[in-house]
C-alpha cells in the first residue's frame, strides 16, 4: 500500500511535467523510485568513452567523448530509465563568473573538455567559448513565480552527459525534469529505439518541426557541419499571419459612428487604473472619478482589445490604446515596420554589410531568421568586422533575459529558450563623461504622444529621461551588468546615477562643443516621425489602426552612436515601451500630466510638448 500511496503522491506532484516533456507512461512506476531511492545507476548500462580520430582531422563541432550500451536495451522495457545528475546549473550572463567563483568548477570544466592550458584566464576563456556544445536549458513556468524565476536556466550533465552526442535519428531522448520534494533537478535518459550491446546513445538536442529545414540546420551549428554561410540574408516583411501569431484578436471600431459624436464642454472626468495620473492630473479642466461608467477618459493598465464594442456602447469616451498598436511596442514587429523606411529593396548595402534605415540596429528574429543571422555574421567575420549582438525577447523590459554575444554557438542555441531577436550590438556608442567614473554608455528616454491615426498626429514630450552606465565602456567583460547596461533602477545593489536633461545639455555642451544638441535631437524627431509614419501607413493588422476616441503615451529608448569616422551622431533605436513608468517624469516635472492631457484631450498646444507629424 505504502508503494501505491508513494507513486499516487508521486504522479500528483510530476505529472504535468511528465506528460509535458513526453516521458512514456511505462518508464513512471521505475522513475518514482531511482528518484525516492536516489538510484544513479547509469553505469551499469553504459561506459564513457574519449573517442580517437587517429588521423582524420577533428572539427570543431566533433565530440569528445561518447557512451555506449554496455548490453541490449529493449526500449519497452521500464527498467531502462536512467537519472543524469547535473555537474553545473547556471545563468547564461554569469558563465565567466561562476568559473572563477565556484570552488573546483573550472578544473571540472577544463577536465570534460580535455582543455590543457595552465593558464587561468586562458582556461576561463576556454570554457565560456565552448560551453555551448554542452550547455542545455530549461526554464520553469507558471504565475506563482515571479519573471526573474522564469528566465531561462542553462546546464551541464555530469561527465556520462558529456557523452551523450547529437544524431538526427537518435535513440535516446533526455529531457530535464525537476524533482519537487527535494527540489533538485535531474536529466531523465530514456530509449526510443531498441539498442544492442556497443551502440553508441545519440539524442536529438533541436527536437520539434521547424517549417524552414535551415532554422534547424543553424540551431545545430554547434555539432554538425552547415552549409549556407554564404547564402542571402535579404529579409522580408512576413505575411499577415505572422502579425496576428500569437496575439489576443482586436476588433475595431466603427469609425462612421464615431464621426458623429459629441464632444463635451464640462469637465473631462478620468477614470485611471494608474495611481500617478490620479495624484498628478490637477487641470481644472479634468475630473478624477472612480469607476468607468462615469467617465469620459479611460486610462487602463492592461490591454484593451474590444475597440468595435466600445465604440458602440460608449461612443462619447476616450480611452489610451490604439487597435494594433502592439507592432511598435514589441521587438520583432518593431524592426519589420521601421524596415519600411526606405525604399522598397533597399534596406541593405551587400558591399558594406550596412543595413537601413541607420537608425535601427541590424535585427534579425531569432525565431525566423536565424539562418539569415548566422549567414550574415559570417559575412562580416569575413571581412573583420564587429560581430557583437545583443540578444533580447520580444516582450521583456528591465533587462531580463538579455545577453550580449560575438559567440556564434551560443546565438544558435537561444532559439531554444523562447523567442528572441539579435541586434547588432552598438560598439562604438557616444559616451557620456561621469565625473569619477569615466566615459559611460547612455540612453534617452523620449515620451511620444501618439494623438491620431488617419490623420496621423505625433508630439514628442521636450523633457527626456536619461540613463547612464556605471561602469566605463569598453568592448569586454560582457558579463559585467554595469558596464554595458544602462537600466539601474531595477538592479540590487547598484547606484543610480539621476541627471535632468537641462543639466546634461549643459554638460553636453562642454563635452561636445562641435555638435549642437539641437541638431542631434532633429535626427531624433526626423527618426520618429518616419517610425510612425511607417507604422500607420498599413492597414491593421500590419501597421496601427484609426481610432478616434483613441489616445496614447508610449516612451522611446534610443543611444546615440558615431559613424565610421567619428565624424557624425545618429541615433539608434532600442524600443518602444507600452505603458511606461512614469514615475520620474512626475518626479522631475510636476505639470507632466497636466500637459500631455491638455495636448491629448484638450487641443491645446503647450510648451514642453513639440509636433513631429
């Protein structure tokens, strides 16, 4: 009874997991066991062996070492499921960090990879370059855990895993599988296939159907030859599906209704779900109230999706989303749609590896696009040029699960730790001169008042928001957060470096005398009229829809970045953040709301606010 009340408790707590990661179901009864008994006895069913290539060459993407059946292994059989321990569990932006923290991981690491320099750096270096031939993720998932727990974990087995070579037609699979009682997490080994006795055990490490064979083909960079380093990466604007993948569907709404409504004289009254709108808007000419039938202005947190209906119902109300507007505020659309600026077919210099508009960086979806990254980046490798990208998920703020890279491996394997895009990272940026520190990277936050589409009507908001660096910069110590990010506010431990934009255009002045901060930010506005021009010159679902009773505050991060000689500024667009904490923007100028809502729901023009389009 004990055995039955032990597995139903088992399967209570594991199912979901087993069924997600397709163990079979006669393999549960054995599992539940080795993991209460902790039985790793998987060398009683295969040895490791360093393989000898006597005269052929090896390649870089050859193994070391393989594992081979020590006996026949009958797939059917349930005894044949096997617990692989995990030698190191880490973060993809602390490899170099671990390594030289971790007692005995780096002479562990050095010994699976047969590396010999006695070097400690030299090692160091070693192993974070080829840790991407071993490494695998997982990531865990569900709303009782914050986003930070949720960014993906990468691993290394123990040295049996390390044998464990790659076949398009395995026959084994080995899946993570995390052991809730004790919390530890285990590599599960498991047959597919029958094997006899001297087999070698391959597992597919890029499962799944990829509709474009080359994405596979790129995501096994780092264990099998690849043929099209020299292909096309000419990108194209995808189809109408992929602009709708994924995404919550939008009605819109009925503009001739709209045409004809009223537009009150009293009082706007505001119904806000943010708590800084309500301390903040103090214009007579609005009212706060506290539920949204009363309302004329609704102010939301989350999406709204259901534009027909509100048009119907509430034809008089305005509220702060645009149908569609998600194809600026998230990544990959965001470089789809600024690629329209410039002219059809144009958007890349083959010679110079340049790509346009210049103001966005070289993007690439990591998803999608990855063969043409991979082609792209060898290219440059060619002709000795930067080859750093940084690598961020579609929708994620604050710095979460962004690397930054020149190690071709490691970018083909992100793809398997959920959808990313690749830029090319800013390696020669305009710093900015910290008293005590150094020249820093910077960024610029610009709030941008999007008033209508069809006409389409954008105000940027005068005062901008500046992020700084807290480390020098310089091309290395990629690991090194303070170095190469600007985001402070939401990292422990770290100073935040606060300046007002009066201040830096003083300081701006001194430290670049030779180019008017008025110039620089005409680039800027010149930058985001053509962004919304683009994003609202197509019909949704492809570009932003016409809303009437629609308005919208979104913030643009951008860095500035020289040109080959040093010679010229101009700016480079990060992103566009939907709902954007406005918190300093309160802060620092107190009349914030009250002027964007006078530009937004009174018409008026005010001061700190200035017309692009």
């Amino acid at each position: 009874m004990d055995g039955i009340s032990n597995f139903n408790t088992f399967l209570a707590m594991h199912k979901p997991q087993l069924v997600s990661s397709g163990v079979p179901e006669h393999f549960w009864h054995t599992l539940c066991k080795k993991l209460r008994d902790q039985i790793l006895d998987s060398g009683v069913a295969f040895e490791l062996m360093q393989i000898d290539y006597e005269d052929k060459q090896k390649m870089p993407y050859d193994p070391i070492w393989c594992i081979m059946a020590i006996s026949d292994i009958d797939k059917a059989n349930s005894d044949h499921i096997y617990l692989v321990d995990h030698a190191w569990t880490f973060k993809a932006n602390s490899v170099k960090r671990n390594l030289r923290n971790v007692p005995g991981l780096l002479e562990t690491m050095c010994n699976y990879m047969q590396i010999t320099s006695t070097d400690t750096e030299e090692r160091i270096e070693e192993v974070s370059r080829n840790i991407w031939r071993y490494a695998h993720t997982y990531a865990i998932s569900g709303s009782e855990f914050s986003i930070e727990d949720r960014v993906p974990v990468w691993y290394v087995l123990d040295l049996l895993g390390f044998g464990i070579i790659h076949s398009d037609n395995p026959n084994f699979r080995a899946v993570p599988f995390i052991y809730v009682p004790h919390q530890l997490t285990y590599t599960l080994l498991f047959p597919i296939e029958n094997v006899e006795e001297g087999d070698t055990i391959t597992v597919n490490f890029v499962e799944g159907h990829y509709p474009d064979p080359k994405q596979r083909e790129a995501m096994l960079i780092p264990w099998k030859h690849y043929e099209y380093f020299d292909e096309d990466f000419t990108q194209e604007e995808p189809d109408k599906r992929y602009f709708l993948e994924g995404h919550i569907i939008e009605t819109l709404p009925y503009v001739e209704i709209l045409q004809l409504r009223q537009t009150r004289s009293e009082k706007l009254k505001v119904f806000s779900e943010y708590s800084l709108i309500n301390e903040h808007l103090t214009l007579a000419d609005f009212e706060i109230v506290d539920n949204e039938r009363d309302a004329d202005i609704l102010w939301l947190t989350n999406h709204f999706k259901n534009f027909q209906e509100f048009s119907v119902d509430s034809p008089h109300k305005f509220i702060n989303q645009f149908p569609f507007e998600y194809v600026i505020t998230i990544k990959d659309l965001l470089a789809i749609v600024a690629r329209r600026c410039c002219e059809e077919g144009k958007n890349i210099d083959k010679d110079k590896l340049e790509t346009f508009p210049t103001w966005l960086p070289t993007t690439f979806n990591m998803k999608t696009e990855l063969p043409k990254l991979v082609a792209y980046y060898m290219q440059r490798k060619k002709k000795g040029l930067d080859n750093h990208w940084i690598c961020k998920p579609y929708n994620l703020a604050r710095g979460l699960d962004i690397y930054i890279t020149d190690n071709l491996n490691f970018l083909c394997r992100l793809p398997l730790t959920g959808p990313k895009i690749a830029q090319k990272y800013i390696h020669n940026p305009v710093l900015f001169e910290r008293p005590n520190v150094g020249l820093v990277k910077f960024d610029i936050r610009y709030v941008i008042l999007l008033k209508s589409v069809n006409p389409t009507e954008v105000y940027i908001y005068n005062n901008f928001f500046l992020r700084f660096s807290n480390k020098a910069f310089s091309l290395d110590n990629f690991e090194d957060y303070e170095q190469h990010f600007t985001v402070m506010n939401y990292a422990e431990g770290v100073q935040l470096y606060r300046m007002l934009c009066a201040d830096f255009k003083d300081n701006w002045a001194k430290q670049y005398d030779n180019f008017s901060w008025d110039e620089v930010e005409k680039s800027i506005f010149k930058m985001f009229a053509e962004l919304f021009t683009a994003a609202t010159s197509k019909q949704p679902p492809f570009g932003i829809a016409k809303s009437p009773q629609s308005r919208a505050v979104y913030a643009a991060d951008l860095m500035l970045s020289w040109d080959t000689n040093k010679s010229a500024m101009e700016p480079k667009l990060l992103e566009i953040n939907w709902m954007p904490d406005c918190q300093r923007a309160c802060v620092y100028y107190p009349n914030f709301y009250n002027d964007i809502f006078s530009v937004l729901f009174l018409d008026k023009e005010v001061e700190t606010c200035t017309k692009i389009l």
